[in-house]
C-alpha cells in the first residue's frame, strides 16, 4: 500500500491503496478447465508454433503472441519483440515461467514484505532480484 496523496494534503492524506489487479498469467488449460467438455473446441488456447512462441488461439486462428517479462526489466519486452521479428526462439519459453507468475499460492510463499513490481506480482529486484532464468 502506498499513500495516495502525500503527508500533507488535506483530509484524504491518510487514505491507502492497495493494487488488487494480480497480473496472473494464465495457465495453458485455463479456459477448458472451467467449459463444459462439449465447448473445449470453442474456448480460447495457448498455442506454440514451430519457433517456440506461444500464441493465444481460437480454433486455429492466432489473436496475440504471449511473451514472459520480467517487470524488474524494461527492456525484455523490447527484446522479445525483437527475437520474434527476426525468427529466433523466445528467450523464455512460456513454459518456464516461474510458479508465481501462474500460481497465486506459490506467489504468497514467495513475498516477502515490501511492494510487488507492477504487471507481474514479482518482489522488486531491490528486494529478492529477477525470478526469471538468465
């Protein structure tokens, strides 16, 4: 939580806000899992193409390729961008994510006071460091 408006501006100062949004990324089978067995060929999926890239699908039609990114590292997005363009692998596979970028229990094992990093619930790299493999 953080204070909203600063220690001195009047009768909200002491008002606090607490980011609920977790930032969660989904798990391959997210979808089916909560669709009647008779609607799994309509929910969306998380795809993999022949370079290793997962893509949110419908039936076979890619809507977004899904990438993996470190909030405690601006310039990962860019990168992966950039690898995906050129026609090289993803440098972090969607699988290899850390449990607690997909998994809220493992997540609560793994904070330990302090802020989370915003878009992915990651401690701050001032706190533990980077949760993503090198």
């Amino acid at each position: 939580m953080f204070d909203l408006f600063g220690p001195e501006s009047g009768p909200l100062s002491d008002m606090k806000v607490l980011d609920a949004d977790s930032h969660l990324y989904e798990t391959r089978a997210l979808w089916a899992e909560h669709a009647p067995a008779s609607e799994h060929d309509r929910c969306l999926r998380i795809v993999d193409d022949e370079r290793g890239y997962s893509w949110l699908t419908v039936g076979d039609t890619r809507i977004e390729v899904l990438g993996v990114h470190d909030a405690n590292d601006v310039a990962q997005p860019g990168r992966f961008r950039t690898r995906l363009a050129k026609g090289l692998p993803p440098g972090i596979p969607y699988d290899a994510m850390p449990a607690n970028f997909w998994d809220p229990t493992a997540r609560g094992r793994g904070r330990r006071g302090g802020a989370w990093a915003p878009a992915s619930g990651c401690p701050r790299a001032a706190e533990q460091g980077s949760p993503l493999p090198t």
